[in-house]
C-alpha cells in the first residue's frame, strides 16, 4: 500500500470514529517493526470493508471492532483435545486453553457458499479469572461488488450487539476499499457466552483464488490481538477478559510451538474456517510472557520463522 493510500484509509477511518470516544491508539506496540507494520496495515485496510475503525471500547484494543454474535449462522468446532497450561499465570490472565490435538478443519461445499450467512469456527477456549473464554473466527464469503454493501451492513448488525455506538458502513466506502476474491474473517472472543466489544477483521483469499501466503522468514505473522487495554479506564464488560492473540498460519506452515519465559510450551491448534484455503491459531497472551517466543515450523521439521513480537 503506498503512503497516498494510507492517508487515505487514515482519514477514512477518522470520519468513521467520529462521534466514536476512544483511548490513545497504540500503534507503536500493534503496528511495531517494518515489514510486520506493512503487514497489518493491510489487515488494517481490509478490515475497512467490514467498517474497520480502531476501536477502543472502554479498555479494550484491537484493529478492527466490537462485536455481537447475532443472526443465523453455520457453526463449526474443532474436536478439542488436552491442552497446556502456563504455570504460574497471573490473575486476570487466560491460565490454560484447550486445544485440539489435530489439525483440525471444517469444511463446506462451494455451492453452501452464501455471503449473506457467515461460518462460525472455534478457534481455541480457556478459562480467565475462573470465566470460561471463547475465540472465534466468522468466515463471510466473498461477494460480488452488486452484494458488498448488503455484506457489510450484516457483518455491522452482528457486531453492534456488543456495541451499540458503532458507526454504520457507508455505500460509498464499502465500494473504496472493497478487494475482489477476497472472503472477510471476523475475529472476536466470548467470556462466559457473551461477545465482547473487541473483535478484528482481516480479508483472507477465497477458495480458488490467490494461493495463501507462506510463513515469512523475518517472523511476521498477520493478526490481532483481542484484550484488555487501558487499566485506568477498563470496561466493565473487559474486567476478566484475557488478551488473546489471533493470527494466520502461512500455507507451508505444519506445526506453531509457544514458549513462555517459564518454560512451558503449547502447540495451539492450526484451524480451518470453513472451505477458506487460510487456518487460523488463538494463542492466550499472559501478562507474564514477555520473553517468550512463537516458533514456526514446517512438515519436514525446518524451522521456518521465530517471533516474540506477539508476546510482549
């Protein structure tokens, strides 16, 4: 995306936030390092279809935003399978996250393909503050650009439901920044069944389209983090929410490995959403867990890129 660009997307975003009363936006922490900022600046712009403005709701952050789990949709999970636990985690923090022992995948038929009906995906659960917590990814298929507005005002309803002061997607900026075969992902996380007012929207390619993209070697992976931000002014809705890190797995990626400074590691589950040619893994963020590092291998074993970035 050139510099022209970004001012554009930049002061479309500002239009939209208006009206919209949020925190300081941390673009040093979530848009930090050179090729990675480009990388999700491209998210940034993506999400834009689906109404993406940086949301700040009370004390939570996130590129992209707040969420509802309305209307009917397909749902997927993933069989979950044991998983690890971070010992000593911090009050506040996701202590465990079940994940399933497998690649998982869901899949649905190109002819179920409606982008008017999204597929819901279990990205990975655990527990926060004693509250049972949920990630999850809504595929909404590609559209046609005749379908694109009507897509987005859905993907609206179903996130104003956690928040109801979120601005309504125009015609005319849905057309700007809508990207032809390409599916949007809404990320979003449930504690104790409710949706919580954060939630990230990324353009992935649609099956048959432009091939996946494979992990890259400096490290930087695509996604968001969804949690608690500001703890001088947290919203009661974020009080026991973990912070939960969301990201794409490159198409030549087999195995994720996460180390915290303690020592203990975890394999977070690599998922399917729906027929989408893109997998997903949910990696709970411990306030303690800087220091630590997200390893990325492939099928033969190579080690394929090494990260810490997300868990700062």
């Amino acid at each position: 995306m050139s510099g022209q660009d970004e001012n554009v997307v930049a002061r479309s975003l500002a239009g939209l936030a208006e009206g919209v009363e949020i925190g300081p936006v941390p673009y040093d922490r979530v848009l930090a390092g050179g090729r990675r900022r480009r990388l999700r600046r491209r998210s940034a712009a993506a999400g834009a279809l689906a109404l993406a403005v940086v949301a700040m709701a009370g004390g939570g952050v996130v590129l992209g935003e707040g969420g509802g789990g309305a209307g009917a949709a397909k749902v997927m999970t993933a069989a979950a399978g044991p998983g690890a636990s971070g010992a000593g985690a911090s009050p506040g923090t996701a202590a465990s996250v079940a994940v399933p022992s497998a690649r998982p995948t869901a899949t649905v038929s190109a002819a179920a393909r409606d982008p008017f009906t999204p597929v819901r995906v279990k990205l990975a659960e655990g527990t926060s503050n004693g509250k049972a917590w949920t990630a999850w990814a809504a595929l909404w298929p590609a559209t046609g650009k005749d379908q694109a507005y009507q897509q987005a005002r859905l993907i609206w309803q179903d996130q104003r439901t956690a928040r109801p002061d979120l601005p309504e997607p125009t015609e005319d900026f849905v057309r700007q920044y809508r990207h032809e075969g390409q599916d949007t992902v809404d990320l979003y996380v449930t504690l104790d069944g409710k949706r919580l007012p954060v939630d990230a929207t990324h353009e992935t390619p649609a099956p048959g389209g432009e091939p996946p993209r494979a992990t890259d070697p400096y490290g930087n992976l695509t996604g968001s983090a969804l949690g608690p931000r500001a703890k001088d002014a947290p919203d009661p809705a974020m009080k026991d929410a973990p912070t939960v890190v969301l990201l794409q797995v490159g198409s030549d990626a087999a195995k994720l490995v996460v180390t915290l400074p303690d020592g203990t590691t975890t394999e977070p589950a690599l998922v399917t959403v729906g027929d989408s040619p893109v997998r997903w893994v949910a990696i709970p963020r411990a306030a303690a867990s800087a220091g630590g590092n997200i390893k990325v291998y492939g099928a033969d074993g190579a080690l394929l890129a090494t990260t810490t970035d997300w868990l700062r």
